[in-house]
C-alpha cells in the first residue's frame, strides 16, 4: 500500500510529520512518499504514482492525462475544501474516488475575513504608507471612515464561513443581506439575514464578500457588468474565496474608475500570479494575501489530520467516516 502526498513547493508540503502519524498509526507498514510537483518538470511525480494506491493532494491539476499513468490508483483526497482542480468524470471514468475536506478553517477564514473589513474601512494601508514612504502624520489625508455599525455588509455565499462573517458582523452592529440561491430561506430568516438578489446586493452593501464555491456558475461571476452595477454605491470587494470568481481585467477597471472605493483580495486568478508589475499592487486601497485566509496552527492540523483519515477509512472500507465523497 502506497500513499504518495504532492504538491508544488509553495504548497503544504514542509513540515507534515503529522500527516505521517496519522497514515502509520494503524498501518505502520504503509509507504508514504512526499513528492513536490512541478508543471514544467513531471518526470519524479509521474514515477511515485505510477503505483501509489492514494495520492493526497490540494492543488495539482488532475485530469485524463494524468489519470493514465495512475493504474493502481483508487483514492484522492484533497487537501481542500475545494475540488475544481480535478476532472471528475476522468476520475470516475477510472474507478477512482475523490474526497474533500469538508470543513478545518471556516473559522480562520471567518477572522481574516472581518480583518480585512477592518484594515479597509479604516484606511491602514493608506496610513501606513504615508507614514513609511512620505513622512506624512496627518489623519486627515482621508475622509473620515463610517462607523461599521452603521455599514451593510453583502454576503455573496451564505454557506458554513458566509454563515460565520455574518455572526461575527452582526456583532459588530453591521447590517447583512446575503445573494445565495441554493440556501434554505428559513436559514437566514433565523439568523435575520435578507436574501436578496445581486443586483439589490450590490446597490446596498458598503462590504462586498465573496464565499462562493467556484463552479461554472460562478467562474467570472464578478466581470464588468457587475462592477458597474456597484458605481453607484462603491462599495469595498473582498474576495477570500476562487480568484477565479474574479475577471481581473474589469476588477482592475473598477480600481480605477472608482466604481469601488477598494478591494482585498487573498485570491488571484493563479495560485501562483506572476507579481511583476502587477497593475493590482502598490494602490493604497488594495489589499493583497498569498490565500492565507485559511492559514492557522489548528486548522493545518485540522486539514492533515481529516484527509489522512479519509485514506486510512477508505482502505478499511469504513466509507461512512469518510468526510465528503464527491464523485
């Protein structure tokens, strides 16, 4: 039995001595490979799954291609919420069985998410870089910030963390409306949450979020005729979800136009953006993470410890315990 974990260098791949615990603990006679992938250079990885039974995995792309030099393999489990990087009808094609974490960082993502409403509406970045780079001491460069109390957030995605920004908004004294076309409406009924449509959304809130999943229905769900249908309102964007979600192009536009008074992002539409002279960075009113919304001590154990757990309770035939089965 063979469990062969891989992913680029800037994944999650330093330091997982846990993952190896938790595979090894009942079957110390597992083989447990670490593989650090990359696109340009397959040859190694190709190699180790040639006969890997489990490959555990966030972010590499695996489709049909790929799936053909994988003959004994019969499980992925993502290292993720998300599973947009796998194709799979491939993988069902080829009797393989993908899985999901289902939740290990809502609450991470849920904290950096009012983090980032905070940093916008109080101008820190503006701050912070008069003060570093001009010299300047003077509160008044910007115009006086709107109590949060007294500001609409809009929740795009009332899932498990669009759920837990709500909460933690609502306890700040900000109002919530939310677009979410697949959520009961007695969910946000009891959590006194107006679902409203995008257009209504984008008229009203002062904070834009984005906590949808990414699927074809909402791949560039934010293009131009979105953001011109916030010009009137100018509200902050803040996507902590699929920079996918995202058309760049007409984000950037809305910078510039002043359809939106700013944005922070922790998403782009590459996990791994090219930053050389990036037209989104060195603006005052953007704020940019590399998808660290997640990142915390508990949730990385979290997300180790689920989906080894996945693998060990897939081959002990104990599907019930398994997280989330997607395909």
């Amino acid at each position: 039995m063979k469990v062969v974990l891989a992913d680029y260098p800037t994944g999650l791949l330093a330091g997982r001595k846990h993952e190896v615990s938790v595979l090894k603990n009942r079957h110390p006679d597992w083989e447990v490979v670490f593989c650090v992938y990359d696109d340009t250079d397959k040859e190694k990885f190709l190699a180790e799954l040639s006969d890997a039974d489990a490959l555990i995995t966030a972010f590499i792309k695996i489709d049909e291609t790929l799936l053909k030099y994988a003959p004994n393999l019969k499980l992925i489990s993502i290292d993720a919420t998300g599973y947009n990087n796998v194709d799979l009808v491939a993988a069902t094609h080829h009797n393989v069985k993908v899985c999901t974490v289902s939740d290990y960082c809502s609450d991470d993502v849920a904290e950096f998410t009012i983090a980032l409403i905070f940093a916008l509406s109080k101008r820190l970045k503006g701050y912070t870089h008069a003060i570093d780079n001009q010299q300047i001491w003077d509160n008044a460069i910007f115009t006086p910030p709107v109590r949060l109390n007294r500001q609409c957030l809009g929740i795009l995605g009332l899932g498990r963390i669009g759920q837990k920004v709500a909460t933690r908004a609502q306890a700040l004294g900000m109002s919530v409306i939310a677009y979410d076309p697949y959520l009961p409406s007695e969910i946000a009924e009891k959590m006194q949450i107006k679902l409203v449509n995008t257009t209504e959304l984008y008229q009203q809130a002062d904070f834009i979020s984005n906590h949808m999943r990414l699927d074809d229905s909402t791949r560039d769900f934010f293009d131009a005729a979105a953001f011109n249908e916030m010009s009137e309102k100018k509200p902050y964007f803040i996507n902590v979800a699929r920079g996918e979600s995202v058309v760049e192009s007409a984000l950037i536009d809305a910078l510039d136009t002043a359809k939106i008074s700013g944005a922070a992002l922790d998403v782009l539409r590459s996990e791994h953006p090219t930053l050389d002279n990036n037209p989104l960075l060195n603006r005052t009113n953007v704020l940019l993470s590399p998808h660290a919304a997640f990142y915390s001590q508990t949730s990385l154990y979290e997300l180790e410890r689920i989906s080894c757990e996945n693998v060990v309770n897939f081959f002990e035939h104990h599907y019930e315990k398994i997280d989330n089965f997607v395909n």
